[in-house]
C-alpha cells in the first residue's frame, strides 16, 4: 500500500488549500500512470538533543531498551525532511514522489536525516469500463 501523504498548503495571501500528494517506496502508483519525472527531490536535517535530553537520555542507556528523548527529535526530523523534500517536488511541478528513502548518519554528535525520492507528475489511469452482470429473464 503506498504512503499516501495529505498536507495543507498555504497559497496566496490567507488562502488555505489542501494537496494530495502521493510518496511511495514504490517505482510506481497502482492505478496511475507517471506521465514526467523531474528528478531527484530531498530533504536534509541535522539534528542534536539539547543538554537535557541527553543527560536523560544518558541515564536511560544504562538500563536498555527504547530512549524516548532520542526517538523523538528522530521522528521529528523525518517530518521535516518529508515536507521539505515535498516542498521540492512542488516547486519543480510534481504532484507524486516515486521511490522515496531514507538516511540517516552521524556528524561527531549529530544525527543527519536525510530524505530523497524521484519527483514525477502521475495522472490517474482511464477507469476500465466494467460489462454489467446478466440481468434474469422477466416473466
């Protein structure tokens, strides 16, 4: 199933609008048909924890398992860098993102994320014209 991601847009002066657009894992959108590729689109972060998360989080490794202070500036920052990456595709017209990934890796102690797809402008394909089921005989 391809992540269909929905945001709200702000075009013009006070005007809201809302865009659809697709982002798929996928080189394709069952049931679309890529009409142009634009090109390689992304979105960068570099992201740190501030003293009090990881002195927390310092004290949470101690006993294992998930740390919420890091889990959180990381899921954050994949949202930025889906909406900037989104952002891209739209200045250069694309309505779809096919292929999209993501990076992630460390400068000294930060955290790089980093999200990159193929931007493409998609049209739905023709609805196929369905025979209608057999009707009974009237008496």
């Amino acid at each position: 199933m391809p992540i269909r991601l929905a945001l709200v847009l702000r075009i013009g002066a006070g005007a809201w609008h809302d865009v659809l657009m697709f982002m798929v894992t996928t080189n394709d959108i069952p049931g679309y048909r890529i009409t142009q590729v634009l090109g390689e689109v992304m979105g960068l972060t570099v992201r740190s924890t501030d003293f009090g998360q990881g002195f927390t989080a310092g004290f949470r490794s101690l006993g294992g398992g998930e740390i919420p202070e890091f889990t959180q500036v990381m899921y954050e920052a994949r949202q930025v860098v889906m909406q900037r990456m989104w952002a891209e595709a739209q200045q250069r017209g694309g309505n779809a993102i096919v292929a999209m990934r993501f990076d992630a890796g460390s400068i000294a102690n930060f955290t790089e994320i980093c999200a990159y797809g193929t931007a493409v402008v998609v049209e739905p394909l023709a609805p196929v014209a369905q025979s209608q089921p057999p009707q009974p005989p009237v008496a």
